[in-house]
C-alpha cells in the first residue's frame, strides 16, 4: 500500500487498454459497481500517477481510493468489487481468511503473466461480450413454456376427472376427504391443502380445471402473472391432494415445485405492460438447483440401485417395450443393435451425471449443458409418453439460455436493460425468508445424512405443500411386460376383454403418441400389473364401477364391449407382452406378442 499526491471524490481502478483480457473484465465489472467506481484506462492517466511506473500499469490493475492510498493485483479487484451489491464477500476473505490474500494473489499473477490465453478462454466460455447478461425475455419463454405446461396438465385431467374421482367414479373426492377428517381431525386443512373441503360435487371439479386452465392462458400472456401462477398452483395442489393414486407422478410435483418457485420469478404489481424489474439471480440460481436434482437424482439412484442392466448397460434392450405406454418409435428403438444400446446408456450416464454439472458454469458452458439435456428429453419424447414431465423440463433448461439468445428472435420493445443483481429490501423481507427455508430444506440432504430436528420439524409442517421434493426415475429397469386385460362375461364361459384407449391391448394396434396428455387411468394400470390386486384396492373399485355401467368410468376406455348392459361377472388376467421384430410384423401386421401368464383377480360379480 502507498499514498499518491492525487485525490479523487471517487475511488478509481486503473487497467491497460492494450489489454483484450482487462477490457473484458472491466465490461463485466462497471455495470455492478455503476457510478461509484470510475474506471480509466492506464495509458490515459499514467501522468497522474508517477508514483507508479508503465511497467507496473502493465503487469496490473491499480485500484485508487478517495483519499489516494492505491493497491494492485487481487486485492485492488477486491476492493473494486466491494462497491458492487452484495460484493463485499471476496473483500473480507481477503483481509480476514488465512492464506486466501496469498492464493488470490498468485492466481492473479498466473493470469497476469499468461493474458492471451486467459483471454482466449473467457471468450470461448462466455461467447464473446461478458457484459452482465439479463433475463427479461428468458423469463417471458419460461413462463409461456409453464403456463402451456399448466395448461395442458388442467386441460388433460378435465375430461378424466369426474371418472377418476368425481361422485361416480373410481374413488370419489367425497368419500376420501370423509376418511381424511377422520384421520387428520382439525388438522385436515393444513394435512391435505385442498379447495375441495368446501365442495366435492362434479361440477366444482370441473369448475377447478377451467379456472386453472384460464389463469395458465393469463401466464401464458403474462397477464398478472403473479396472482395467475398463485391460481393455479392452489388448483393444481387442491386436485392433487384428492386424486389419490392417479396424481403421485414425480411431474405433478416437479410442476407444483416449479410453479411455487416461479411466484418469486414474476413482478406481482401489474401485467405484460408494465415496465419489468429483473428476476433475482438467487431465484434463477434455485431453478437452475432444482434442474440439477431432478436429473442429477435420476442417474444417481440408477448407479444406486444397482439394478443389473444399468450397471451392464443392457437396460434400453427392454426400456422401449416395458415402459408404460410406448410409442412407434419406440418400436423401431427397441430394433436397433445391442452395440447402440448400450452406448445410448452410457451417454444417458454421461449426460445426467456429468453434463449436468454444466449447468453452473459460464454462458457457453451453460449453454453447451443445456443442449445436453435438452437433447435427452427430445429423445425421451420421441421415444415415449410422459406426460407434459419433459416440456417442464425443457422449459426449466431454456432458463440457462439469457437474452442474448432470444432477442435474435423475440422483440424487446426497446426497454432499457437493467442490470441483474440482488438487493436486500425491507419489502423483500418475507420474500428472502421463505427462500431460505427453502434453501435449507434443499442443501441440508446434500450436507449430512444427520438431519437436525429443525429440519426435521420444518419439512414434515410444509410437506403437504410440496415446495421440495425428491426426485429419481428409473431406479430399476422392468424386464417385462405384464399387462393387465379386464374380461367380461354374462356367463362365465365367454369373456369379452374391454380395451383401453392408450394402454397395450389388441396386438395388432399402433403405439401412439399421446404425451403432453397423460391418460391417468391407463398409466396406473401399468404400475398395478407389476404388483397384485391387494395392493391396488383402486382396481377393485374401478371394475365394480364397470359392473354398475358407470357412464363416466366407462367414458375412460376406448372399447366398451357390453354397450347395452353392464356384464354379470368380470375377471382380471395377466399376459406378457413382447414387440414383435420386424419380419413378425410385416407378416402378421402385429406390433405385439403376448402369451397368458396367470389370473390377477378372481371373477367378481355384484352382490345380489
């Protein structure tokens, strides 16, 4: 540290023009601090620094204070960068952690002495320009993408709800929320969160999946997308709290998860032409978190398992015709060499356990994991029906990409960018608490195995909200197909099978596409053939609404074979089912195989 002659009202960081790899930096750095750090170029004001010599303003930065005491190399960044919000981290580290002033120090004379390279690489990773990137038409995509994904969720369950769970249905909302007062007493509003507490008729079901579906149109417009976003993730937990069986998929909790996140995402104050204030980089750091969980867990608990055909490789020889409702192009996946198989699991590997640590990393880098994943869920779609699981996760990818990439085809209307930071308010108090319990609850798991009782406490009382949740799809690979048939008879020595809309039934019917829309019924039947009856008390239920003719149950499949009247008995049957290869296919026209294997339930008929 020494004193120079020259005083300044402001402090000053003096670099050197010549520099390609200081010019870059110093782009980056100006919009954080704004007007409390003047910045000048060394070869413009040398002059008033004789003190230090062009050597020197060569080999480093000089950071100038108000008062004309100056310093070089790291700290001078670090003082420099102590006038930005929140930027007063590095700064303190240097004066107080011991051995950190060294390390930094030494690290800034390696890039000091190595420029051209250090400056090839920050061009090649942050692509170019490193000004502060902004997020302004990021978050217009994203939450089109979420409320298309809402849309299509309310959309989908709305002509399967009064089936699934309305008065007639398989398992009514009434009946469950009677068992739920039971259990839960004066705790059931908090225990299961739901609107339905105050009407479980069929029209307030319906009423539930038209007010989603609007306020997804609203977020879709950016229309009070704050008040929107609230609307509908109060639906779509209200439905999910009473669907029992048929909404425990890890995308209806991804969805609920997401769409409480994205309430801090959005300005609650008016709608898409009020003048916007920039998402806080802490929320877009918990969507990018959130990303990391969901597929990081997925090949995590693949590798935990261990399930032998993903530690062999050989799981995709039985993915595309054992998942639950497959797709054409699945069958023509399922026909390629083992050779391609087996690289196609490693590269899932690679991907999910390693590509998606990009994520985190400068623009390009970023935008280089974000193709990755991307990638996959393209070829997830392609090859099977998973519902709207992987436009959300698309749409949670498109928040690594910054404006820069959307403003080559979106307008900005002309709006002034603001620089994306984070500033602790008064009025953001209750906003910053509610993160850090989120936070908590996420970081906690990934710390220790020892869960303190706090965390304990706080993640069972906000549980039923699902504002985190656990994540990891296909631990184990199903190595077949059971599926389950539904007969009936008039008098138990002809039985004729009822065929679902989507499900594999008739062998000779094309695999279809059906995703984003997810038929609920047709995919819980998939996860009853793994295990029996006893298990799924649901079935039972949904084939005695099918001995009462149940119109609304009935409307969920595709071929009713007694059209007239309900049938007298009904029986559950197990068959294996294979694709068949090529040459089976084009002579018999057969997309399946399947062989009987055993009775799932025993014949039921209604009591007299």
């Amino acid at each position: 540290m020494g004193n120079m002659p020259t005083k300044n009202d402001k402090p000053v960081l003096i670099y050197d023009d010549d520099c390609g790899f200081c010019r870059l930096w110093i782009s980056r750095w100006s919009p954080f601090t704004q007007d409390a750090v003047i910045y000048h170029p060394s070869q413009d004001v040398a002059e008033n620094y004789p003190q230090i010599s062009p050597e020197q303003f060569e080999s480093s930065v000089y950071f100038v204070a108000s008062d004309g005491s100056f310093c070089s190399g790291a700290q001078a960044v670090f003082k420099t960068l102590a006038f930005a919000p929140n930027g007063k981290w590095f700064l303190r580290a240097y004066e107080k952690v011991p051995g950190f002033a060294p390390v930094s120090e030494w690290g800034y004379r390696q890039v000091a002495e190595n420029r051209k390279i250090f400056s090839a690489v920050t061009r090649w990773v942050w692509g170019g320009p490193t000004q502060i990137p902004t997020w302004f038409l990021t978050r217009r995509v994203f939450l089109f993408l979420l409320g298309l994904v809402y849309l299509l969720a309310f959309g989908s369950l709305w002509n399967q709800i009064e089936g699934l769970i309305g008065q007639a249905g398989i398992l009514p909302v009434e009946l469950y929320l009677k068992d739920a007062e039971t259990y839960w007493g004066s705790e059931r509003f908090w225990q299961v969160p739901t609107l339905f507490w105050f009407n479980t008729g069929d029209d307030f079901l319906q009423v539930i999946c038209l007010l989603g579906a609007g306020a997804s149109l609203m977020v879709m417009s950016n229309f009070f997308a704050g008040w929107a976003l609230l609307l509908t993730w109060g639906c779509y937990l209200s439905i999910f709290h009473v669907a029992q069986p048929f909404l425990g998929f890890q995308w209806d909790t991804l969805l609920l998860e997401t769409g409480f996140l994205s309430l801090f995402l959005v300005s609650w104050r008016g709608h898409m032409h009020e003048t916007e204030s920039p998402p806080s980089w802490f929320i877009l750091f918990l969507f990018r978190f959130l990303l990391f969980r969901v597929v990081f867990s997925s090949g995590l608990v693949k590798l935990l398992s261990q399930d032998p055909t993903w530690s062999d490789l050989t799981a995709l020889y039985y993915h595309y015709e054992t998942q639950p409702l497959p797709t054409w192009i699945g069958w023509y996946a399922h026909q390629l060499p083992h050779g391609f198989q087996e690289f196609s699991v490693a590269s899932v590997f690679i991907i999910q356990l390693g590509a998606v640590f990009l994520i985190f990393g400068p623009r390009r880098i970023r935008y280089m994991g974000c193709s990755a994943l991307v990638f996959l869920d393209v070829l997830i779609i392609l090859t099977g029906n998973y519902g709207f699981f992987n436009l959300l996760t698309i749409a949670l990818c498109l928040l690594l990409l910054d404006d820069s990439v959307f403003s080559r085809w979106l307008p900005t209307k002309g709006k002034k960018i603001k620089t994306l930071v984070f500033v602790l308010k008064k009025r953001s108090l209750l906003k910053v608490g509610v993160l850090g319990v989120c936070t908590m609850l996420y970081a906690v798991p990934l710390l220790t195995t020892n869960y303190p009782s706090i965390y304990v406490s706080i993640a069972k009382t906000i549980h039923p909200f699902h504002i985190f949740n656990s994540y990891g799809l296909f631990a184990v690979m199903t190595t077949s197909r059971p599926e389950i048939i539904i007969q009936g008879s008039d008098d138990r020595e002809n039985w004729l099978p009822y065929e679902f809309k989507w499900k594999p039934g008739d062998v000779t019917k094309k695999p279809k596409y059906i995703a984003p829309y997810q038929p609920r019924l047709d995919w819980q039947m998939w996860f009853a053939a793994l295990s029996n009856y006893e298990r799924n008390p649901w079935l039972i239920q949904f084939m005695n609404r099918l001995l009462q003719g149940s119109p609304k149950v009935i409307a969920l499949l595709e071929k009713n074979p007694f059209p007239n009247s309900p049938p007298k008995y009904l029986q559950a049957v197990v068959y294996d089912y294979r694709f068949t290869d090529s040459e089976s296919r084009n002579r018999g026209n057969s997309w399946w195989i399947r062989k009987p294997l055993h009775p799932y339930t025993p014949i039921m008929q209604l009591p007299e």
